[in-house]
C-alpha cells in the first residue's frame, strides 16, 4: 500500500541560520547547489510506498519540487491540514522539510511499520546510542526513559479523521516539541511525575496519548537515525553540508 507525502515547508530561519543559509526560508537553505528540502522531496520519490508528494509552504518553495505545491505561509498545523484537504487524503505520511539526509531506505521501513500497526498517529523514537552513532555532527533533544534516552522522528503516518477532532491538542503538542517536560506534562501529572523519576515508559505513552487524542497512537522504535537528523542551527547545517559532500551529494539526490 502506497500512501501520499505532506511535506512540511513552512518556517523561516533563525537570523544566524539565514545567513549561512543564504535564504530566510530554512527549506531553501543551499546545501550542495540544491535547497535542503529538495533532498527530502527526492528520497520521497524514490520511495516505493509514497505515491505523492506535496509540499506546503510559502511561494519560494515551489522549488523544492513534488508533485503538488501548496502555497500557505502559516504555521506547522495549518500547513497539515492545507496539505490533507489539497489531495482529499485520507492517511498520509507528514514530514518536515529540514531532514535533508533522509533515505528511501529508512522511509520505506518507517511508512511499512507505520501502516502495519493500524494507529492513527504514528511516529517514531530513536535510541540515543543509535543516533550518536551515525550523526553525531547534529545536536538533538532528548527525553530520559525507562527504556533509555531517545529523540523524536521528524516525520508521522497520520488518519486525518482522527486529526480533525484534536486540533488543539496537536497544536499543544507541535508547540512544546521542543521542551521535554512542557511534551510530557499534556500528558497529565502523573505522567510528568513518572518521567521526573525515569521511570515512564514507551508503552504508558502510547495509551495515555491515545485516550488524550481519543485514537491509536504508536511510537515505533527505529535505528535510522537520518529519520530525525534535522537541521536547526548553522553548526547542523554546515555539518550536512560536509556530510553530504562526501558522499557525492547524498543517496536522496537524484
């Protein structure tokens, strides 16, 4: 089963990041001659189980390619649903644009186990030890565990009817994606006690978000780290930029 792409092209730069970017749109951010986000585009199509890309974003970014564009200079939640209304969809995988080392491997295995597990939200964890172990170069966020240190995937498989009932609750969240103990605390006290204390788990996640959002929602543990490899700060973008040249401009371009 294949299902479409929403690509996430919204955001400007950090002033610093604009001006190693050469752009005020992080998206377009030069890396090897091509905009950031046309490397995310690229792996996108090379992926047997994505059958469309969109791309929302503000008119500049038309140049990343795919086969939709929708212009929209909102924020992050807006730019979702204007990318689920643009093809009628009604499962499609989101993903951020600033993931410039994703892979079709790493998406194919992701988009596979997504739909395997019939949730309406799912997106990924990635082991501390397994991420440092391949893109040390790009500094991420992490959330203590019971099972261990992990960092978010960029990118989710998402049912848009379970989506249009808990807007606020997804805007609460997408706003506290970076601040561990602001994510954790929608999930109530206890919740927020328990990973105080190192002691909450993957699984105690899952069922408390699922009765918040009032759907299935999974959290897949993955190895591949280039699912959350995002770039946020000119140290990050330099270092895809070295990264890529020496690969030959990575296995997402074309």
């Amino acid at each position: 089963m294949a299902i479409p792409a929403i690509v996430l092209a919204g955001g400007r730069a950090a002033p610093e990041l604009a001006t190693v970017a050469g752009s005020e749109y992080r998206p377009l951010a030069a890396i090897g001659g091509r905009p950031m986000g046309a490397y995310v585009v690229a792996a996108l199509q090379a992926t047997p189980a994505i059958e469309e890309v969109v791309v929302v974003g503000p008119a500049p970014c038309r140049a990343l390619g795919g086969d939709r564009f929708v212009e929209s200079d909102a924020g992050m939640l807006e730019n979702l649903f204007a990318g689920f209304a643009a093809g009628g969809y009604e499962r499609a995988l989101a993903i951020m644009a600033d993931v410039p080392l994703v892979t079709p491997a790493a998406l194919e295995a992701f988009v596979g186990e997504a739909l395997a597990t019939g949730a309406a939200f799912c997106t990924c964890a990635i082991p501390r030890d397994a991420y440092e172990a391949q893109t040390p170069q790009l500094r991420r966020t992490w959330v203590r565990l019971a099972e261990g240190e992990f960092t978010s995937g960029n990118l989710g498989v998402i049912e848009r009817r379970a989506l249009d009932g808990v807007r606020s609750v997804v805007a609460a969240a997408v706003a506290a994606r970076k601040r561990p103990w602001r994510l954790v605390g929608l999930l109530g006290a206890r919740a927020l006690w328990r990973w105080w204390r190192g002691r909450l788990t993957l699984a105690e996640i899952e069922a408390r978000a699922s009765r918040l959002v009032q759907a299935p929602v999974r959290i897949l543990i993955t190895s591949h780290a280039v699912l959350g490899a995002d770039v946020d700060r000119p140290e990050d973008l330099e270092a895809v930029r070295a990264l890529l040249a020496a690969t030959g401009g990575g296995v997402s371009a074309p």
